[in-house]
C-alpha cells in the first residue's frame, strides 16, 4: 500500500465517519425538534390548562366575592331591619309610657283638686268672718263682763293665735 492508497482509505473512512456523524447530527437535529415540538406543544397545553385553571380561580373567587358582598348586605339589611325594629319597639314603649304618664297626671290633677276642695270646704267651715267673729267675742263679753273668766277668755283666744 502506498501512501496514496492510504490517504484514499483515509479519505474513504473520513468521508463515511463525516457521512454517519451527519445522519447522526440530523436524527438529533430531527430529534430534537421532535422534543421542541413536543415540549412547545405540552408548553401550549399546560399553559390552556393554567390558563382554565386561573379562570376558574378567578370566577370562583368573583363568585365568593358577590357572595361575601351578598352576604354582607344582607347582615346590614338586617341590622337595619332589627335597628327599625327595635326603634318601633322604643316608640311603642315610649307610647305606653307616655299614656301612663298622661293617665297619671290626670289622676293627680284629680286628686289635687278633689283635694283643694276639700281644704277650701274645710277652710270655710272652720272659719268665722271678722264681724260674726266680733258679735261672738261681744256676746261672750257681755255674758261674762263681771267674771274674772274675761281675763281666762282673753289668755285662750291670745294663745289660739
């Protein structure tokens, strides 16, 4: 073998070895973009997926919000409702007790009068004017001008006042 059938067997092997490491780079260039596209494909599905998955996220948390929004509306309607109820119930009690109180007072009006009565027909039964009270004081006088009961008389009258 001379130097020119060895650098033609070189060439030879050199030549298949660069043919087989090209088909070899083309299937992992072919594989590879297999790969690409399969993981740019599970990329686009997982990213549907998240993308479902943050809808439903997000309408479950609108949903939880309206409930919650709901749900505190309803308690401030029923505040409001046991707030009305119980000013109606104040306003009722306040009645009631401003008919007691009216009821109350018209008895004592009453009573005060009916009272007042009493003490003026008392008054004016117990009480002598100033001339029927002269004329007794001069009759009694008269009756016991020549006693010594004048002086009594006079000391019992000066201790009634």
């Amino acid at each position: 073998m001379t130097n020119q059938d060895m650098e033609q067997i070189r060439e030879l092997l050199i030549g298949e070895f660069s043919k087989e490491t090209k088909d070899r780079l083309d299937r992992l260039e072919a594989h590879i973009e297999e790969i690409q596209d399969e993981n740019l494909k599970n990329i686009k599905n997982l990213s549907k997926s998240l993308t479902n998955k943050l809808n439903q996220v997000h309408k479950m948390s609108q949903n939880s919000h309206q409930n919650l929004e709901d749900l505190i509306n309803r308690k401030i309607k029923e505040q409001k409702q046991l707030t009305s109820e119980e000013f109606q119930d104040i306003n009722n009690q306040l009645d009631i007790q401003k008919d007691f109180t009216n009821e109350s007072l018209n008895i004592l009006k009453k009573s005060i009068k009916s009272n007042i009565k009493t003490l003026r027909e008392d008054i004016i039964n117990r009480s002598v004017s100033k001339e029927s009270l002269s004329t007794i004081f001069l009759d009694y006088s008269l009756r016991l001008k020549d006693s010594n009961v004048e002086d009594e008389l006079i000391n019992e009258i000066a201790d009634e006042r």
